[in-house]
C-alpha cells in the first residue's frame, strides 16, 4: 500500500554524496521510513531545529545509537555537518515510536549544511531492517524558529463498523512543517493544549490520517489535531473532530465494483483499475506486485491469455472504500490483452475482517484495446533470384507484423534503378500481412542487387491500417542494404539496357577470295548476348553485286560477337566487301537478346563506308575482296585429258574425248571422267637452288626437290633428319605429308606418273618410294610412302631402308575445313580448303544417298561391294541431291584430299563429317581417273588400309563403294 512518499537522498553508509529519491513506496509488510523532517535537500532549516524521523512501524529501540556528546561519528543515526568526520550531540526521545525524535545538543550551526545518517541496521520490533542505508542533506538558516506552522484543517472523526474511530485530516503546506500530534480526550470538550498531560496521543507524525483503535463502545470521544514544525512550534490553535465508538464488526468486506468493469473491450492501456469495497479497509492489508512478473500481492491484475503472471501496479486511496490501482513498470498494459483483478483473502477492513469470498476475481476481465501502429518486418520478392530485362514483371512482397487493409486509394513503393527511379504499384493484400507490389522492367533501369529508396511508401491517398484502425508505421522500413531489406533477402538485377551494336569485322584476314571460299562476318555487340534459332535463323545481307549474299548465321564467339560464315557464291563481286545497308541483319522470327531477355538492337549503327577502325562498318575495318566468277576446285588438276571407251571389254584411249559421244549412262562412252573435268592445271616452274634446282607447283604454293632426293635408299627418321639439314637457298625444308606428296604427281602419265618434261622430276624411277611425313594411324611403327609407278601409296615400317626422300619447303598445304550444311533432308560436307562439296554419306548402286535422316548415315552400306566403274560414274552424274544437280565421281587427287592419314581404324576419315564410310581391307572407293598405264584399271583408294594399288585392285570390273563430289559451296 502506497501511503506517502518524500525525495530523501539514498547512500550507503555515509560519504558524503548526495544521492537523490530517498524514499520509495515499499509493499505495507516492510520496515521503511516513511520521512524525516527536516526533509532532504530543505533549506533554511532554523538552528533550533529537531531531527524526526516517521517509520512505518515501531521501531526497536535497542537498534538506535548515536552521538550523545559531539565527537568522532558513531551509531546508526549520525548528525554531522563535516562529512562525517565529526558528528553534532543528540538526545533521544522515542515516546511517540514510530515516530523517533531527536534534539541537538545546542542549537546547529547558522547557514551550514548538515548531513542525516540513518543506518541499514535500524530495525522494528519485528525484527525486519531497512535493509539498505539512508543520508538526509539540508541546510540551516540564521535564525532561531520561533513562528508555528499553519493549523491543520478538515479534521474528521469517524466511527467505524470495528469500533474503531477513522482520522483523517489536511496538514499545512508551510515548509518546515514536521508532524501532527492528535490528542484525545472523552467526553465533548476537547483539549487546546498540545503538552496536556490528561490526554491521550492517539498519533504522533507526519501522515494525514490515523485509526484509532484503543475505544471503548459508547464512549464519546473529542479529538484535537496540532501540527507543529521542526522547532517544535505548535500551532496556535487545535482543530477538532468527535466521534462515538461503535460496536465491534465481523461483516466481512465485499467488492461492490470494478471498473473498467468485466468484458469492458478497447480498454485503454494506461486506463487505471477502480475498485470500491462495501466499507472501508485497512490499508495496511494491501500489498501489491508493482513489477510485471510473478503473482504474490494481496490485490493481483493478472495478464491473459494464462492469468498466471502479473502486470505491476501502484495504490491510491482517498476515503479507505475506492481504490485506484495504476499499472506501473512500465506504466502501460500490453495491446490486445484480457486482464482480470483478483482480491485475495489477505485483504481486511478497518475490523480484521477477510475479504468475502477471497479470492475475487473479476471474470470475464477487461480488455485492452490495439492501439500499436503495425510496423514492417521485412521486404522481399516472390521473383526468383536473376536477371530481368525490359518488359519483364518483378514483384516486391513488404510484410508487416500484423494483418493490415489498404483503402482509398493505390500506394506504390520507390525502388531504386539507377538514373530513373521506378514506382512499383499495390496490387493486392495475401496472406493478411503482406502488401504485393509489381513493376515492369523499362528501358534505362539499372541495378545491380534491387533496393528500395529511404522511406519508399507513398500512400497516395491510401490508408494502410491495422483492425484496430492504427495507421501502419511506414517509417519502420528496414534501411536499403539493411538486415530485413529487399536487397538482403533476394538477389534481383534489373538489366533495362539493351544490347548495341559496337562494330562490325571480319575474323578472315584481308585477301581476295573466290567461289567456294569461307568469310567469317563479325558482329560485336556492347555485352554478352545469347542467338535463339528456335523461331528462325538471323541473317545479314551482303552488297556482292547483282546478287546480293544473303548469310545465315552460324555462332556466337566470345560471348557478344555474332558471327556469319559467308561463302562465296559464283557472280558474287566485291572490292571492298561491306553489308548492304543499315537493315541488313534481319531476325527472322529468331532472336537476339543478352543475359536479361533484352532484345539487342539490330539496325546495324554505321552506313556502309562509315565509322572509323574499331567502330565502324565492314569496309572500314576489312579489306576483303570477293571475286566470285570463277568456280573452281583449290586442288591442281590431275592432268589427265585422255579419256577412254569400253571397246568389248579393253579400255581404249581417247585423247579427243570425241565430244558429243559420250553420255552418262552411255555403257560404250560414259561420262564423267577425270578428263571431263578439268581444275586449274599444275603450274611447275623451275629455280636453281645451290647449284641445285627446285620445282615449284603454284596452285598449291608448294616447293619440291627437282631431284631424286637422297642418294640412296634410307629409312624414315633418316629421310626427316635428311631433309631439315638440306640447306637450299636458306629456304626451311620438310619431309612432304602425304597430301603435299601426291600434289606434285601428273596421273595423265606413269612409270613415273611424273612430268619429266622440262627437266621437271627428271630423272626420277619409276619404282622408286618417296617417304611422307605421316605415320599409320592403323599400323604402329608405320609410316606411309609412295611409289612414282601409279602412284602406289602403301605402309612400311619406319626402319625400312628402300625408301628415298624429295623435301619439300613452303607454307603447310592446309588440313580440310569442313562444314556440314543440308538442303532439307539432304546432308553435304563442304571443304573450304579444296572449295569441294562432298556427299556425307556414301551412295549405292541404286543412287541412294545412305542416309535415314538428319545426316547421321544410318542406312546399312551395302554388304560387299556393289558396283563397277561405269556405273559409279553414272550414278554420281544422275545425282540430285541438296537442290543440285552437278555431281559427278571424284578424281584421284580429290578423293584423296580428304583422308585422314593418322587416323586410326576403322577408316582413314573424319568419321564425324563423313560417318559409315566402309573400312577395313575391303573399304575400297572409285575416282574417276583411270590408271594410264593399264586403261582396264582405275585409280582408288582404301580408306581401311591407307593403300591405293590401281593396278591390283582397280579393275573397271570389280565391285567398288562410292561416294560423290561437286565443285563449290552447297
């Protein structure tokens, strides 16, 4: 129970400090002090001062010590106005306990500050201490107090159902007031004088009511209240107040209300607890929990939803039958929360008498009110974590703490894009908390990791509240970057800058480049871009004459460089080749866009002609000539210009080819060999070469040794070792690979199939084996050679000493490039080295292209060999296949051309661009040229042996496997 309360300063045994609230409410059953006059911190204290001291219960008298001379400090009250150090005389006087007064030996020093020590080990009669110590400070004036204070007032008897008489008066506000004396005699007439020994003091203190007790039932009693100030001055007269005893009660007390009162709802959270009893109580029976937590105090409000724990509170009183309870560390109840007040049998009237009942709880309670603003919790997205572009929709989920309703209008958020800021708009409320917002990605965002700005919520006119009607605190936003924010819960980037085009190249060098032949067109874009064909193939127009090239694309390299392979077509022509205009890359229903979905911009951003070297268009970083009007094969010609009729079974040469006679199909004079079709001739032209002459083929660009090559017959190693020391003109010789070998061989002759006219290869043997530089791929320890007879191409093994070398020295005759393309279902292999287009699978002898579908050449070969020379010829010249129709048998030098001399079994082959293509020993192929020495045979090769012996298995006869080629790209 709260029954007053004084500033006082608060210390441990004394120090001298000053520190502060000397006194706070305690629960009723703890010895306290409840003041002291002087009291802390008064001034002007006149010198003849007492020093009191109220307790709230009797104090044990024996715990008092103190200084009864004025000398060094001791005991548990100390008067001292040097710190402690030395303290003032006092004398005791405890007839008015709890009230303990004592009287200064002497009078205090004028306008000296004085220090009141009151130790811990000061105890009531119960045994309980104050458990902690306490200093008054104060300080004097000049003047010996002479003058009382004010009367008291309202002085108010009344009799109680115990027979108990209840005091109540109003003490005066003067400041060095101390204590009121209430004096009682029986009968009407009260007594005027304070010190009347004939009367009996019924309270001695600093409080403004009193329980009188001690009465007899009947008597009439007066009672005269003095108040007096710290020198003891009495007021000058007495207020009375008179009462007759009662009888003693044993009714127990009721509550007769409770307000707010049960299933009160909205209860303000600071709303205080009035509870009124049928008659008055004893104050001192109250006790309270004044900290939220357990439950141990005489009168409880205890917290729903259990009832088990208790929020604090204080007490007040004004007439002992309404109290007011006041919630109190901290001072507000929770939102939303039932309470409930218990009244527990502890609590008595003036009578002794238990609550009726006990406990009383109040059931249903009361409940709080919301009236807490919902806060935001975190923001996040539904939009998986990525890169999201132009025209893409992101949504952002902002969560509160509790289940809010947009009204009035459409709020947006701010999120931060770089230049240009986006709104996001409310679309709906889920799962009662969570407001969605949503945006399209739009030309010029940007972010890296999306964020919101500071304060991002616009209500536009909106209201965002919770049931309770509380406006949502939007300021409650995590910071951008913060724990709880969008950036920190999802990782989105906004990429709304679509991709440009920077320039446009070519990775083939500046050359001149004719029919057949590949350019790899370049365009780089300002970023990482991604080629979609699903929908159609992207092309780019090129300015080639009277027929524009139309290019598809083929890949994209380097992450942002779209490339087109271009080939040149006959007629194309270009000096300086560039693209047709602005427009000239076309999509197609295909697409083009970077690593966001953005579609790349495709109007190409520099006229033809325009830019400057790095960023400028084809011309101005290339200079890449196209003469398309001659179509022909990169291979020199075999030279072979004789062909030959079947006169009854015996070839017979034909040097005329008799034009007009033959025919494809024609079984007397077939078309369709090597000397039908002729490629740009062998060029060789001699040099002298240290005292030594070369033989330079200019076709191929190669260089040979005009003579036999090594003195005599040595083994490979020997040959190599041979050829890197030959030093001719300070040119860097080599051993020859089998296709820069057989270049220099003139099949229109034999025995040696050389040119020796002109002194070219003059000289050489006909049987003589020639070294190459590849070693078997299907025998280990083998490596191939060719004889000048046929050429007859065999393996040996390296050790092997019959063999001679003819070095060879110029630029690398370059591997095949080939690239497969298809017309349909029509599958071809184009090698840009040799500008030859090849089927890509074999063919029979019915004419089918052995090919299920897809280029993948599934169609079972033939078992064995399925046919002869006329008819190889035939089928290739009546093939139409990937919209052409100029196929024909390969010649000896071109079938040739693409084998894979180190490859290893089954074939001697790219087995990827030409799969199925027949092994083994029996993987013999026609060409079209005929052996010239023996005309019942022709020229072939077996892909499953590495060997081509014209003269053993080149019969025009035997059963042999095919496939075609044509001049050009497809």
């Amino acid at each position: 129970m709260l029954i007053a309360f004084a500033p006082a300063c608060v210390d441990s045994y004394p120090n001298g400090g000053y520190d502060g609230l000397f006194i706070l409410l305690l629960t009723s059953n703890s010895f306290r002090i409840e003041s002291t006059s002087p009291a802390n911190n008064a001034t002007d204290v006149a010198v003849n001062s007492k020093i009191r001291i109220s307790f709230n219960d009797t104090v044990n008298t024996a715990s008092l010590s103190y200084n009864s001379l004025a000398g060094t400090c001791g005991g548990s009250i100390q008067l001292s106005n040097d710190n402690f150090a030395n303290c003032h005389g006092l004398s005791l006087n405890t007839s008015n306990n709890p009230l303990i007064e004592f009287t200064p030996n002497g009078l205090l020093a004028a306008n000296t500050g004085y220090k009141l020590y009151i130790d811990s080990s000061v105890s009531g009669t119960d045994g309980s201490v104050l458990g902690s110590a306490t200093t008054v400070s104060f300080v004097t004036g000049n003047a010996i107090d002479t003058t009382p204070p004010a009367d008291v007032t309202g002085m108010a008897a009344t009799p109680q159902a115990s027979g108990a008489i209840q005091l109540n008066w109003t003490n005066p506000v003067d400041v060095d007031f101390s204590a009121t004396k209430v004096l009682r005699v029986n009968g009407a007439t009260c007594t005027t004088n304070p010190n009347d020994g004939t009367a009996t003091v019924v309270y001695n203190g600093p409080v403004n009511s009193a329980l009188d007790s001690a009465t007899t039932h009947g008597q009439q009693y007066c009672y005269t209240a003095f108040a007096y100030d710290t020198s003891t001055n009495y007021a000058p007269g007495g207020v009375t107040g008179q009462a007759t005893a009662t009888a003693n009660d044993s009714t127990a007390p009721g509550v007769s209300s409770v307000s707010p009162s049960g299933g009160t709802a909205n209860v303000a959270t600071n709303q205080t607890v009035q509870v009124q009893f049928s008659e008055a109580m004893n104050n001192g029976t109250f006790s309270l929990d004044t900290s939220d937590g357990a439950c141990t105090g005489s009168v409880q409000l205890r917290e729903g939803p259990a009832f088990t724990m208790c929020k604090g509170i204080t007490i007040s009183t004004g007439d002992n039958i309404t109290y007011t309870f006041t919630p109190a560390s901290p001072a507000n109840m929770k939102d939303s929360t039932e309470y409930r007040l218990y009244v527990q049998a502890g609590v008595q009237d003036a009578a002794g008498n238990g609550i009726a009942g006990a406990p009383v709880i109040q059931s249903p309670g009361f409940t709080t009110g919301d009236f807490t603003a919902p806060t935001i919790s975190s923001v996040t997205s539904t939009t998986a974590n990525g890169t999201y572009g132009i025209g893409s929709v992101v949504n952002v989920q902002v969560t509160f703490n509790e289940n809010i309703a947009v009204a009035g209008g459409t709020p947006y958020i701010t999120l931060e894009t770089g230049a240009s800021d986006v709104s996001a708009s409310f679309t709906s409320v889920t799962g009662g908390n969570t407001m969605n917002f949503s945006f399209t990605v739009a030309a010029g965002h940007v972010s890296s990791d999306l964020d919101y700005v500071t304060n991002p919520i616009n209500l536009n006119g909106a209201t965002i509240q919770d049931g309770a009607g509380n406006n949502a605190d939007l300021l409650s936003i995590p910071a951008p970057g913060a724990a709880g924010s969008l950036s920190q819960n999802k990782n989105l980037v906004i990429d709304g800058i679509a991709p440009t085009i920077q320039n446009i190249t070519s990775s083939s060098a500046n050359n001149t480049y004719t029919v057949g032949q590949v350019i790899t067109i370049q365009i780089v874009y300002s970023e990482p871009i991604t080629v979609n064909t699903v929908g159609g193939t992207p092309t780019l127009t090129l300015e080639t004459g009277a027929t524009d090239a139309v290019v598809n694309y083929t890949t994209v390299s380097g992450g942002n460089t779209v490339e087109f392979n271009y080939t040149v077509g006959a007629g194309h022509s270009s000096a300086d080749l560039d693209y047709k205009d602005t427009s000239s890359l076309q999509l197609n229903s295909g697409t083009i866009s970077d690593g966001a979905n953005n579609a790349a911009v495709i109007t190409l951003p520099y006229a033809p002609g325009a830019g400057v070297v790095g960023n400028g268009s084809l011309s101005v970083n290339k200079n890449i000539v196209v003469d398309g009007t001659t179509v022909t094969s990169k291979l020199p010609d075999t030279g072979q210009t004789v062909c030959y009729w079947d006169n009854v079974g015996t070839w017979t040469p034909d040097p005329t080819c008799s034009a007009g006679t033959y025919l494809p199909g024609n079984a007397t004079y077939p078309y369709g060999q090597d000397a039908h079709y002729s490629d740009t001739p062998a060029a060789f032209s001699l040099a002298p070469s240290n005292g030594n002459t070369t033989v330079t083929e200019a076709t191929s660009g190669l260089t040979y040794e005009n003579g036999a090559g090594t003195s005599g017959v040595v083994d490979a190693p020997t040959a190599a070792t041979y050829c890197s020391g030959l030093g001719t003109a300070a040119l860097t010789w080599r051993l020859p690979t089998t296709r820069e070998l057989i270049m220099h061989y003139d099949l229109n002759a034999s025995n040696p199939a050389l040119n020796t006219s002109v002194n070219f290869f003059n000289g050489a043997g006909a049987s003589t084996f020639i070294w190459t530089a590849d070693a078997s791929g299907l025998v280990g320890g083998e490596q191939f050679n060719i004889a000048n007879n046929y050429p007859r191409i065999q393996d040996d093994p390296i050790a092997s000493a019959g063999r001679q070398a003819r070095c060879v020295t110029g630029p690398a005759y370059p591997a095949p490039s080939y690239t497969t393309q298809n017309s349909g279902a029509d599958y071809m292999v184009f090698d840009a080295t040799s500008n030859l287009t090849w089927t890509k699978c074999s063919i029979n002898a019915g004419g089918t292209v052995l090919d299920a579908g897809g280029g993948t050449c599934t169609l079972p070969m033939p078992a064995t060999h399925d046919m002869n020379w006329k008819t190889a010829l035939q089928v290739c010249e009546n093939l139409s296949y990937g919209t052409h129709g100029d196929w024909r048998l390969p010649n000896f030098r071109e079938l040739l051309s693409i084998v894979e001399w180190t490859n290893g079994p089954p074939a001697l082959i790219n087995t990827t661009e030409f799969p199925a293509t027949a092994g083994g020993p029996a993987g013999i192929y026609w060409t079209s040229t005929t052996y010239a020495a023996s005309p019942n045979n022709a020229q072939i090769f077996n892909f499953g042996t590495g060997r081509a012996y014209a003269i053993i298995d080149g019969s025009k006869n035997n059963l042999r496997f095919t496939r075609c080629v044509r001049t050009g790209a497809p």
